[in-house]
C-alpha cells in the first residue's frame, strides 16, 4: 500500500461461520412450526400436558393420517417428544427445544438491532 493510500474498511461479516449452523437450525424449525395443524397441535400439547395420540386427533377433529404426520415433523424437528407405553404412543411438548428457539430468535434479533445501531454511528 502506497503512503497517501487510505485503507478501506472491510466491511464486518453479519454472521460468523458458527451462527450460520445456529441459523440454519433455527430457520428449519420455523419452517416446521409454520403451519396451521403443527400450530394447533403445539398449542394443544402445551395447553394439556401430555397426551394419547387417539386423544390427539379425536379433539382436534383430525385423521390420524394428518396427525401422525404432522406429530413426526414436529418430533423429528426436536419441538415434540414421543412415549411408547406398550400399544399407545404418547406426545408431549420438548420444552428445552422449545426454549432455545425462543433463545435463538432472541440472539438474532439482538444482533440485527446491535449491527443496525453500528451501522448509524
């Protein structure tokens, strides 16, 4: 670099390589909680406890198709734990997933409004 030469400022990444693991995480279970009947179902493990999925699809006037497969999204997604107990399967709701994706979104949302008040100085 020649002596009159000012240095450009490198622009500072958004996210480092460790969030991006965290983001895409975060991003997948959004997308799995964002639909009406898994919205439901949440709501109604949370509101109840756990439950039978018989009981499951029977208040919530769902098959048990439409059920199971929105139960297994949520359960592969971390967001909903599964009990067998002999010939019934129980559903409750994973309370410490359901706890880092409110911490997550809470950590994205604090590093947006941080990089955001940097950016106006």
């Amino acid at each position: 670099m020649k002596k009159n030469q000012v240095k450009k400022a490198q622009p500072k990444e958004l996210f480092l390589p460790s969030d991006v693991a965290v983001l895409k995480n975060a991003t997948r279970l959004i997308r799995t909680i964002d639909n009406r009947f898994r919205i439901g179902l949440l709501n109604f493990l949370n509101a109840n406890g756990e439950q039978n999925v018989t009981k499951i699809y029977e208040v919530l006037g769902m098959s048990q198709e439409v059920c199971s497969i929105h139960l297994r999204a949520l359960r592969l997604a971390g967001l909903v734990k599964r009990r067998r107990q002999q010939k019934f399967v129980f559903y409750s709701i994973d309370m410490e997933n359901i706890n880092k994706v409110y911490q997550i979104i809470g950590n994205l949302s604090e590093h947006i409004i941080a990089t955001e008040a940097a950016q106006m100085d």
